[in-house]
C-alpha cells in the first residue's frame, strides 16, 4: 500500500491532468452537444417531413454506431479529407455528434410528451411559432428531459476514456502510463476506477438536486 | 479485443484513403516536408518501457524515443527536433496511412502482411524471450531448468500463445499464466515459479532496475524484428531513413544508438568492425 500511495504521489500532476482533460472533453461535449440537440430535437418534433429526414438519418446512425468507432471516424475520415484534426479536437467533435444526437431525441420525446392543449392555448392568445417554443413548450420539455440529459453527462465521461485509443491524455491513458512504469496494474486501475465512479455519482447527485427544483412536482 | 480494434482502425483507415485518390503520393517527398517543417512528427506509444514511456518526470522516454531522435539528428541537427504523436498499438498503421504522422517508430514487428500495406526501414532490434530467474536460486542455466523438467513452474503473461511459447523451450515446464507484469514478477519472487518468461528486452530492463537479484537463463528463442514504418511509394523519405538507422548502427553515429542500447537494456551492442563493411559479409 506504502508502495502504491508513492507511486500516486509522484503520478498526482501527470494524473490530474488526465482527470481535468477528462472533465474538459466530456464538458465541451455536453455543451456542443446540448446546442445542437436542441435544433435536432425541435426540428425533429416540428418540421416537415422532408427537413425532418436529414435530422432522423443522422440520429439514427449516431445511435445506431459504436462510440469507438465514431471516434476512430473522426479522427481518420477528416485526415485523408485533408483536414488533420488532433486527437483532442477529434475526440470531442466524436463525442459532440454522439450526444447531439442523444440530446436531439430525447428532447424529441419530452415536446411531443407536452399535452396539445399547451401549443393550442399558446396559439390562441396570438405567440408565433419561436414565441411558443421559448415560452411554453421548451421549458416544459427541459424539466422532463433533464434527467435523461444528466445521464447522457454521465455516459460523456465513461465515453471519453475510449478516447485513450487515439491518444488523448485522458485519465485512462494516463493511469495507463503510470502502470506502464510502475507495474501496479490493478491497484491503478482500481483508482481510476474509483475516480470515474466518485464523478459520476457527483454528477448523478447533481442532476437530482437540480430536478428537485426545477423538475415536475 | 486488440485484434478487433486493429480491424476496425484499419478498416476505416483504409476505407477513407479510397474516398480520395493518392494525393501526395509523387507531388513532393516526406524528406522535403520534413526539412521545410523543421521538425520530425513520430508516432510511438507511451505505456511500454523500455521502449516508450513516460519516467517520473512525465517525460517520455525509451528506446523507441531515441531512435526517432536518432532521425532527427540527421535531419536538423537537432535531437530534439521531434514531435511526438500518442498513439495506441492498434492505431500505428492507420496513423501510417491516413498520413498522421510521418514515421512511427514504436516496437512494430516486420511481417511480411504488414509490409503490404507500409514500408519497413532497416531494422534496429530484435526481440525475442527469455527467461530470468532469482539469482543463486535451484537452477543455474536454461539446461538446468530444461533438466529439471516438470519440476519447474514458469510465469508468463497472460496470452493465447503462452502456453506454447514456454512449451517451444522448455517441452515439460508447468506454466504459470499471470495477467499482469507485477503478477507474473511476483510469481518469481515468492518462489512459486522457478523462471519467468517474457520478452528480451523487457526482462533486461527489468534485471538493470534491480541490479544483482536477477540472472538470465542464457537461452533466447522466438525472434522477431522490430523496425520503423514509413507510407509506401516515397522512397526518397524510406532511403534517407534507412541511412540515419544504418549508420547509428554501423557508422558515425554509433555512439548514440550505443549509449541508448546501454541505457535501455543495460548491455553494450558490438562495435562495428574497422575495414570491410560487415554487412556485406
């Protein structure tokens, strides 16, 4: 154990610098992905059928594909288009698309959930059609999709440690530097482990203090 | 799951190469690329030591490292001229042929399937196993452990070959599979196993870490060649690696790839021999 916390004291900066990369990739994501969520999820809930096509066909196959292998996508397809993206900007763009695709259908679901009576009265006290998106039916929607959303936070950070395969400095890649040298295997592993857990759990705990205050009643 | 992952990266490696023909195949040679760039951007991993990893400073550091300073040596003058691309095992040829990087040097073993698709340089290691034991333990030798028979226990990583790969040298050995290094050293150490099997250089570096408490069998099998990978169809760029390796070998810049061989594995690589060029021997 002695051996183990050394090890850990000499890896804490290389370590958390993993860590905040970690925060940062899947906070970008989440943001990123959280905008264009939103015009997938209304586009999705309103436009016509021949505009809602393109948004259905790009849902589908982000939810239908591996996030590993968007990531390998992302970062090769660009390549040889001539646009060399670095690891991190290829990781997030991955993660950005897989949470806007998330994001847009579970957004889709909450506008449609909105009893009808809500848009009708909307419409008949004269608001057009952005009018009654601001201020009747999204922020309805985001109290029931905030839950779902927390969640896609949450599968953000686990995803973002598939982004050590292409060579991002994540905590994963890092912890596995750490164990390259050092040999302790499972006991860095269990630590990684542990800080993943110890940051969803924070996020999961957020998202329900948030939802007691905003969320339906 | 690696040979899954190394599909999948290929798979979509070269399925984007075909969404574009070959651009800069002739336009102009990586060497000119490189010396207008003024640095060197090298793929190599960061979690296998002694080849590259990353010390206690952070600093990523081995054998792989120097070789690609090596290079750069050669092209700037510089050993420092070098840019280091992370990338995982899965990640080498892909990152070759999408054009990522310009040369991986990252303990890539020459096969004649992977030479179809990338170009090998000259080669600057050859890997094999071998066994290392306790020192002033049971067995003295590899004849001693093979005399011994099934009398002896030997770790090993993990691995679907492993079985096989101690069986090669030691046909009535019991064999220990451990699924990791700290494991399978361990084993050793509290006498569950008699020898440990591994690779060459791993145990070399090891044995340096920890000098005295640890001897080598004397028998190394399982040879495998490690060298650079390069894009295929730029031959200035192969030939003017292919001179910076061979003559840290052979030539003027022995020096370097000694003191790295040193460093690294703890043994002296032999002086090239004054007079008639041993490799055309």
């Amino acid at each position: 154990m002695q051996a183990f916390l050394d090890q850990l004291w000499i890896a804490r900066w290389p370590l958390w610098d993993g860590l905040l990369l970690t925060a940062g990739i899947a906070a970008a994501a989440i943001a990123f992905g959280t905008l264009l969520g939103g015009i997938v999820g209304v586009q999705l809930a309103y436009a016509p059928w021949w505009l809602r096509l393109p948004f259905r066909l790009y849902v589908d196959i982000m939810r239908g594909t591996p996030v590993l292998v968007l990531i390998l996508a992302a970062f090769y397809i660009p390549a040889v288009a001539g646009l060399s993206l670095g690891p991190t900007e290829a990781g997030t763009l991955a993660l950005t698309l897989f949470a806007g695709a998330h994001i847009g259908e579970l957004l889709r679901g909450s506008l449609q959930a909105i009893p009808p009576g809500q848009a009708e009265a909307g419409r008949s006290i004269g608001l057009t059609f952005p009018q009654l998106l601001a201020y009747v039916l999204l922020p309805q929607a985001a109290r029931s999709a905030l839950p779902p959303w927390i969640n896609t936070g949450v599968e953000l950070i686990k995803g973002s440690s598939l982004l050590s395969i292409i060579g991002v400095g994540e905590l994963l890649l890092r912890t596995q530097e750490v164990i390259g040298r050092t040999f302790m295997t499972i006991q860095f592993y269990i630590f990684a482990g542990i800080v993943y857990l110890v940051i969803n759990i924070a996020l999961d705990q957020l998202g329900k203090s948030l939802e007691r205050r905003v969320g339906q009643h | 799951m690696f040979q899954n992952l190394t599909r999948i990266a290929a798979g979509i490696g070269i399925a984007a190469c075909t969404l574009l023909p070959a651009t800069d195949a002739s336009a102009q040679s990586k060497l000119k690329e490189v010396l207008n760039r003024g640095k060197l951007i090298v793929g190599t991993g960061s979690t296998n030591p002694p080849w590259h990893f990353r010390d206690e400073k952070n600093q990523l550091v081995g054998f792989d490292i120097e070789i690609a300073k090596i290079i750069a040596q050669g092209l700037f003058d510089d050993p420092n001229k070098v840019e280091f691309v992370n990338q995982a095992s899965d990640a080498r040829i892909p990152n070759i042929v999408t054009g990522k990087v310009d040369i991986s040097c990252q303990f890539v073993t020459v096969t004649a399937a992977r030479a179809q698709q990338v170009a090998f340089t000259v080669p600057y290691y050859r890997e094999g196993v071998s066994l290392m034991m306790v020192a002033g333990g049971p067995y003295a030798d590899y004849a001693a452990l093979k005399a011994a028979g099934s009398k002896v226990t030997v770790s090993v990583l993990q691995n679907v070959f492993a079985e096989k790969m101690v069986k090669d040298a030691l046909p009535e050995a019991k064999v220990d599979q451990f699924d990791s290094v700290d494991l399978m050293y361990q084993a050793l150490n509290s006498g569950r196993a008699q020898a440990a099997a591994t690779d060459s250089s791993s145990l070399r570096y090891y044995m340096k870490q920890n000098a005295g408490r640890y001897v080598d069998s004397g028998y190394s099998w399982n040879p495998q060649t490690y060298a650079c990978i390069v894009r295929q169809g730029d031959q200035d760029w192969l030939n003017f690696v292919n001179v910076a390796l061979r003559e840290s070998m052979t030539g003027t810049t022995f020096p370097l790839y000694k003191a790295a061989f040193e460093r690294w594995f703890g043994e002296t690589p032999p002086e090239p021999k004054i007079g008639f060029p041993q490799e055309f021997r």
